[in-house]
C-alpha cells in the first residue's frame, strides 16, 4: 500500500468524530452536566493522568489492565492513564475535599482510553459524563442518582430508555454461605452469568432452588419485588432487599414514566461494587448507555478507611447511538461586501453566519456550494431558493 | 410499528435445524411456508406471529447476531456459546437436542503409541481455537492451534495438523478418516440464546417467548 494512504490510518479502536457528530457530542456532555447542576452537583475536572499507584489504589487495582502506562521523566515514576473517571472523584473527595460538608454531590466530563475496546464496544477512546454522591447512606441517595440519570437522558432526547437494577454481592453472598465446593461455584457463576436455571438449580446444592428462583426473578421492577418478598433469604440479604424496595419507590415517585427492571443475578462489570446498582439501556441499542452504583469512596487513599459513595457514569458513544441524527442546521452566506455591522447582528442573534471572502459571479450557487441554507441579502438571512438541479431529479 | 421493531429469532442451518422446528411447532411458532422449500433464496421469513421473523444463518453467525442484538433470540450449541464466550449473550434453556461432544481424536496408529498425560505442546486444526488453547492451557499443555471452517478431519491425512479438535456424535466421520477420539473436551447441547439488552428492554415480548419454548422442551 502507497505509504501516503496508510498515513490516514489511526490506530485501532480510534475514530475522528466529523461535524454534525462531534457537535452533537458536546451538545450532549453539556446537556447532562447542566442536568446534573441542577440537582446541586458540581463539576471536577482531574488530570488525564496521574501516578499508577494513586489512579489503581484499593478496589481499582482491577483496572490495571485497562490503562496505558507512561513513564514520567521528570519524578521517573510511572504513569497511568485514566481508564475510568469515578476513581479520581473518588480520589478528590477524599484529599482535597475532605473537609466539605457531606453528602458531597461532585460530577464531570471527560475522555478516557484503554488498552483493548471489547466486543460490544471496540472504542479504546470514548466520553464519560458522570456525577458522584459520596458520604450518604440512605436509600433516597441511590434513587437520586438513578432518578437524576434518566432525567439526564431524557433531556438530552433519547427515548425507550429503561434501567436494570441489581444487588451484585448478593448472589456471592448466598454461594459463600452454602459452601458450595470452589470448583463447583466457577461453573455455578457461568450458569448464572448465562441464565441457565436448569443447571443452576443441579449445580447450586442446597441453595440450587433459591438461586434458580432468583434467576426466574428478573423482569420489571413491581412483578420481581412481589417474587423476591416470597422467597425464603438470608438475613443479610434480607436488608438489601428492603433498600432496594425503597429506593423503587422513590424512583418511580420521581420519574413515573421511567421503566425499571430489577435483575438480582445480574454482576458482571459490578465487581467492586457494594450495593444497590443498575445498568442502563435503550430499546434496540447496541451495548449499555450507562451503569452505576453504591461503591467504597477514596478506600487506600490518606486514612484509608473509605466512605460510602454512589454514582453514574454515562458512556457519550452509546448515549449517542440512542439519539437520532441531527437535522442539519440552517447557515447564511453572506456574499463578499456585505456590511460587518449586519453579520454581526446576525451572529448576534444567534445566526450562524459564514463569510465570503471575495467576489463571486452566483452567490446563490455560492451559497450552496458551501453547505449554506440560507444567503444573507437587504439585511436578512433569506432562505435560499429551490435547487433547479435537484428539481430536475 | 417499525420493521426493526419486530423480534428475531436466528437458527442455524443443517442437523440442529430439523431437531428445532418441531419444539418450535409444538411452542405454536410456525414460519412461512417458504420456509420449507428447500431451493429458496431467502435468509429471512415471517411467522405466524406478526411481532416474529426467523432468520437463517451459520451456527457461528446465530451467536454473534445476538451478541450484537442483531438478532434478539437464537439457538445456538454450547460449543459455539463457549468459543465466542460473549458476555451480551444469556443461554436461559438447554432445548436438550443436537447432543454431542467436543472432542480431541488424531489418527489410530499415533493414538497406539500416543500418551496424553505426555503432551507439552500440540498442534491441532480446529474450528475452535479458542476452547482448545484453554481446554489445553487447564493441562499445562501448549496448543497451537489452526483455525479452520470445515472438513477438519482432512487435517490429520494431509499432514496439516496431527490432532484434531471438532464435534463428534456418532463418530463415523472420525472413524471414516482413520481418526481415534482420544480426549473428551466437553458435552455440547442447543441452548435458546437471548441477546442481555433485548430482555431488559423487552422483556414482556422476550420473557413469554422464552417460557413457551421452555414448557414444551421440558415435556418433550
């Protein structure tokens, strides 16, 4: 291949986003953060890098693999890139806010990278916009932040939205109670993780019924609440059932039109998580728009101890792939020569305004040319007339 | 109601094909009678059920049209479940048919003298490279493996590969090429495979589907 066409390739898993779309991206980010502003979050910036040690520390030592490592010449200590924001609000929190009144409700923007896209998303570069609500407990502080995430989301346009919630350590915890053998739990978590009840029910021993009862309790939030009321579980889950049943109904208190599934077996991605967690998608889109959850905040970080945090992150590539194309936006040519005083009170008007800058034969012909819907002429924006081409057609 | 806002439902092509269409007759699933003819050209075909299509495809490409929600449901053999091992795809019901094995054979006069437990490093031709690296690297055993779409017992004869890593279920096409199955990798079965997003977002279309398939499988 001639070397000069090779020189348009980018690496894999990295795009250029061209004009309509990288507009609507930051129309998006903007939407959301000023969503977030208005329910009293506000925004951090972290740097793109920071030292692996901090950036990795405690829970997030599982996203070792994800990051890009540079050495720095200057301290010559290594260098990772961030792979995932949460931890460094999380980070911020705990040092340099730490003597903020809590709950403390934090949110930003910003890009990350990974070493490898996965199937669904092939992207190693993609937008995350997100909020953090660290230092509350209560069920309400779990309903805020998926309350406030499905507002986000409608004000931003994507429609069919609906949003799964989970309590990921609570099937763990029934498997480590029942001592099922270790080598039995691997296949017994692959049997859940596929949804295979017939093969949880044999693999799962004494709890075998009561897991495949749970991997039968998924579905929308009221029908799974009633089913997991009947079942017969451990104190301990008991408790964050209870939560979860709460923070339901604060959800659909705020956002009645929103649709909530419940799906308990549901932990892949939820590692690290604590409690109450959700996922969000969109009907006939590929891959998740966002997830969160009731995480340990700041944890290895100054007195080490942690404090209990939720929060979301929403991916701009998936929000993106749930939004219709943008219609394209109307601009006015103003031929060379027209007065500085009348485009610029277009402009001010909020008209998009392009320039000519020299003399031409056909402005109108100019004007398309140059993508323009509209020629400015007398003092206005006029819209262009029909295209006898394409009349033709 | 928009054309995409139908479900999908993806079979393979071939023996598992004539073992599902009665289980889904019996779940009151019938397709278009074109679907029978066997000469036609199309990959796609309408149900009785108005809200259900059922497309055509390759058993490897059932797996990946419901990873990506291309397709929303499908039937798929565990072997191409495990290949793949895409985390977007639920396998809620074993259907209990197109039962066979995934297996290592090579040929019977190296199987005579040939000592697994003695593997270090093997080179197999299989379909599956990515369950035998790891059915391998669970042993110790280094494999390199060389992927291949078909006719994978031609492998051994020809001198590309010695072993083998493939399907069997009667074993007459080993036994027909002068191979020896000589490692049990696992049991495969057809599973209905469910795309995760379809049934969270969809779940009064997908779930119902699902227990109809699932009633009659169990009395089957």
């Amino acid at each position: 291949m001639n070397e000069l066409v090779t020189r348009a390739l980018l690496p894999a898993g990295l795009r250029d986003a061209l004009p309509a779309e990288a507009d609507q991206e930051a129309e998006i980010v903007w939407r959301v953060t000023q969503t977030f502003k208005r329910y009293g979050y506000a925004r951090v910036k972290p740097p793109m890098v920071e030292f692996e040690e901090s950036l990795l520390a405690g829970s997030q030592a599982g996203m070792s693999r994800h990051c890009f490592r540079l050495m720095d010449p200057d301290s010559q200590r290594m260098m990772a890139l961030r792979a995932d924001m949460t931890p460094q609000v999380a980070r911020i929190a705990a040092t340099r806010l730490k003597g903020e009144a809590r709950p403390l409700r934090l949110s930003y923007a910003g890009q990350v990278l990974r070493v490898k896209g996965d199937g669904l998303r092939p992207e190693r570069q993609f937008g995350q916009v997100g909020a953090e609500l660290i230092g509350a407990d209560e069920p309400a502080a779990d309903a805020e932040i998926i309350a406030m995430s499905a507002a986000a989301l409608a004000d931003v346009g994507a429609a069919n939205v609906s949003i799964d919630l989970t309590i990921p350590y609570l099937v763990p915890a029934i498997i480590g109670w029942s001592q099922v053998p270790p080598d039995i739990a691997a296949n017994l978590r692959a049997a859940l993780d596929r949804k295979d009840a017939a093969a949880v029910a044999n693999l799962g021993g004494r709890v075998g019924a009561l897991l495949a009862d749970l991997v039968a309790a998924s579905g929308p939030a009221a029908v799974v609440l009633a089913k997991l009321d009947g079942l017969d579980l451990p104190p301990t889950a008991r408790g964050e059932v209870v939560r979860l049943k709460e923070a339901v109904r604060l959800v659909q208190a705020a956002r009645p039109d929103l649709a909530l599934t419940i799906d308990t077996v549901e932990r892949r991605g939820f590692e690290y998580q604590k409690g109450l967690s959700f996922t969000i998608f969109a009907r006939g889109v590929r891959g998740e728009l966002g997830r969160g959850g009731r995480y340990l905040a700041g944890e290895d970080l100054m007195e080490g101890a942690g404090e209990t945090a939720t929060g979301v992150t929403l991916f701009t590539d998936t929000v993106l792939r749930a939004l219709p194309f943008p219609a394209a936006e109307a601009c006015a040519f103003a031929p060379f020569g027209t007065p500085p005083a009348v485009v610029r009170a277009l402009r001010d008007g909020g008209n998009l305004v392009r320039d000519g800058f020299g003399p031409v034969a056909d402005a109108v012909a100019e004007a398309r040319r140059l993508g323009c819907s509209h020629i400015v002429e007398g003092g206005k924006a006029v819209l262009l007339p029909a295209n006898p081409k394409e009349a033709k057609k | 109601m928009p054309a995409n806002d139908k479900l999908i439902l993806a079979l393979s092509n071939g023996r598992i094909l004539k073992e599902v269409m009665p289980l889904l007759y019996a779940a009151g699933i019938r397709p278009e009678a074109e679907f029978d003819n066997p000469d036609t050209r199309l990959l796609r075909f309408q149900t009785n059920d108005p809200r259900l299509d059922i497309v055509r495809a390759r058993a490897f490409d059932v797996a990946t049209l419901v990873a990506f929600g291309a397709a929303h449901l499908g039937v798929a053999g565990n072997d191409v479940i495990v290949e793949f091992d895409y985390s977007e795809i639920y396998a809620p019901l074993d259907l209990g048919i197109g039962k066979c094995r995934l297996s290592v054979a090579e040929p019977a006069d190296l199987a005579g003298r040939d000592d697994p437990r003695k593997w270090s490093h093997v080179r197999v031709a299989t379909k599956y490279p990515n369950v035998a690296r790891k059915h391998f690297a669970r042993r110790g055993v280094q494999a390199e493996c060389i992927k291949m779409n078909g006719a994978i017992e031609l492998a051994p004869a020809l001198g590309l590969a010695r072993r083998i890593v493939d399907l069997v279920s009667s074993g007459a096409t080993l036994k027909a090429n002068g191979l020896v199955e000589v490692e049990h990798i696992a049991d495969v079965t057809s599973k209905l495979i469910v795309n995760r997003a379809a049934l969270k977002t969809r779940h009064g279309d997908v779930q119902p589907l699902i227990d109809r398939i699932s009633e009659v499988a169990r009395a089957a």
